[in-house]
C-alpha cells in the first residue's frame, strides 16, 4: 500500500512538471510548433485524469483495509475479553476436577489396601487352618460370609470349610486373625448360612438334596446351638434364609424331594417367640416357585423359578419387590400375600 501512494506522488510531480511545459509559446514560435505543443498536453491530461482515477480506487482500497483492520482489532479484543473471562471458569473447574479424582485416588489406594490386607490375612488364616488339620491334603474355604459384630464397622468374617476327610466346618476369624470353631455338626456344604444383622447370631441349616432340613440359630455371646422347633408342612423342608431384622428371620420352604423342584414359599420366625409362619405364597405354586431373597433399604426382591408347563423344566426368573413394611404387617396380622406372574418387576 506504501508503494501505491509512493508510486502515485511520484506521478502528480511529474504531471506539474509537464504542466509548466505545456505553456502558450511566444507569439513568434512557429503555427505548427504550437499545434504539436497543443496535441502533447491533451495526452499529459487524459494521463493525468487515469491516474487520478486510479489514486481515487486506491485511496478508497485503503479505506476498506483500514476498516477491514478497525474490525478485526475489535473482534480481537472481543475475544481477548472473552478469554479472560472463561479462563478463571476453566482453571476453577479443572481445579476442582483435580480435587474430585484426588480423593477418588485416596479412596481407592485406601480400598486397595484394605483388600490387600484381607487377601493377606484370609491366606495366612488358610495356612493356620491347613497346619491345624494336619491332613496331606489342603483344608477349602468354601465360603466366607462378612458378620459385623457390636459395631457396623467391627466386621468379623465366617468361614465354611472343608477338610481333608470332606468334614464341613464352620469358623469365626476374629479382625486379629484369632479363629474359633464354631460347628462341625449339621453342616453340609449346600448348606446356607445367614448372620442376624446385628452380628450376635448365626442361622444356618444343612440343606441338602432330597434330604429333610433343620435351622440351627447360633448365639455368639452363650457360644450355645439350638434348634428352631418349625411345624413345616410333610415333605416340606428350609431352604435359602434372609433376615428381616435380628429377630426376625425368613426362609422358604419347599418340597425335600423330586426333580422339579426349585423352590417353595416364604416363612418367618420369630426368634424371641418361636412364632412361625407362612407369610407370601404365589398363585401357582407348581410352576412359580420362590427361591432366594435380595435385602435392600426398605424392600426386598424375592426371586422365583418359573417352570415350563409341558416338561416342567426351568425357563426364567421372576423378581418380585416386597417391603419390609408389607412383611411386618404380614406377620402381625397374620395374613398370606400371593404373588402373580403379572406383578414382576
């Protein structure tokens, strides 16, 4: 663009220098001298008027540019201003990302270490239980169940184990290491077993196929068994059990024999009062049969096998949802809840 106007300036000195030259000649030049004279100004005119016409859309060019410049430079201090008002945005919430994933980090490495030392722990217990039984062959931890005693936080952990000579065995590993023997008596290793929710009993039973069952309830503080007395249908037997609360305990009853069998319905005890009874049924008992329970907040998700009609095998599981306020009521009043195929969740 400094060129141009150089280039321009140039021009309009040199076209005023020929304007001097194209003065009138005295009275005694020559007639022709004054026609050529004449002719040659015209050219310089018609020169000058392009190359003002040309300064005009240049100047006119530059007019544009600076504009065109203003508007760039005020949409750079737009974005100038915006930046600074986003970047605080954004260091304050990578900053509180950073915090989040930090104790994210924290609670995991925290996790890490607890499961470290349980794995270190449960396999120094298995180590002393092998030594104990002194058997060539390594004792099996079948299960280990977590039991929280006297405190949420006080977790002890129950271990069903078998020996070498195929004995099930069921132990209590204190938070130190310290193991005790519980039972080796009226287990098997179908068996269930469920801790009461404020960790001072254990229920369990030795459930087997084709065999009758009994519930044995624990007491942790009297270290005495004893058995539930339940008047159970003939033929029937416990199976899967769930506490309600640390007095009263579910299980589900069903036939103690036949292939097709898969479950049954769901009873209560009360530990305090040895009241019993059955409480949820389904409408179909043949073909929907309940199985095992799922303990949440408020509810419970009651698990049934549902039975296909012509070879009477298994073909899906049903859920069905039950409040605990559904099955106090239940039990105080005495009353049967029948569940329908329809009602699943």
């Amino acid at each position: 663009m400094k060129k141009t106007i150089i280039l321009l300036t140039m021009l309009c000195l040199l076209l005023a220098s020929c304007g001097e030259q194209a003065k009138p000649a005295e009275s005694s030049a020559p007639e022709a001298e004054s026609s050529e004279t004449a002719s040659e100004s015209l050219g310089q005119e018609e020169e000058l008027l392009a190359l003002q016409a040309e300064l005009k859309e240049a100047n006119q060019d530059l007019a544009k540019a600076n504009r065109r410049i203003s508007t760039l430079e005020a949409q750079i201090d737009s974005l100038a201003a915006r930046l600074e008002r986003l970047e605080p945005l954004k260091l304050e919430d990578l900053q509180q990302e950073a915090l989040r994933l930090t104790a994210e980090l924290e609670d995991a490495t925290a996790e890490l270490e607890e499961q470290t030392q349980l794995a270190a722990s449960l396999q120094a217990e298995v180590t002393r239980l092998e030594a104990n039984l002194g058997g060539s062959q390594p004792s099996l931890i079948l299960r280990s169940i977590p039991i929280a005693i006297d405190h949420p936080s006080n977790w002890h952990r129950l271990l069903l184990v078998q020996d070498e000579k195929f004995r099930v065995i069921l132990y209590l590993r204190y938070p130190d290491g310290e193991t005790v023997e519980i039972t080796r008596k009226n287990l098997n290793k179908d068996g269930y077993i469920a801790p009461s929710p404020d960790g001072k009993h254990i229920a369990y039973n030795n459930y087997s196929w084709e065999f009758n069952t009994l519930i044995y309830l624990y007491d942790l503080e009297t270290k005495e068994t004893r058995t539930l007395p339940t008047s159970l249908p003939e033929d029937e037997t416990p199976s899967a059990m769930c506490w309600l609360d640390s007095r009263y305990l579910l299980f589900v009853c069903q036939f103690d024999h036949g292939t097709i069998v898969q479950g049954g319905d769901v009873y209560y005890y009360d530990i305090e009062t040895d009241k019993h009874g059955k409480i949820i049924e389904t409408d179909d008992p043949g073909m929907l049969q309940i199985n095992d329970f799922h303990r949440y907040d408020d509810f419970m998700i009651l698990t049934a096998t549902q039975l296909e009609e012509e070879y009477l095998d298994p073909i899906d599981d049903k859920y069905f949802t039950v409040s605990y306020e559904q099955i106090y009521d239940l039990i105080e009043t005495g009353t049967l809840l029948t569940l329908k195929s329809e009602d699943e969740i």
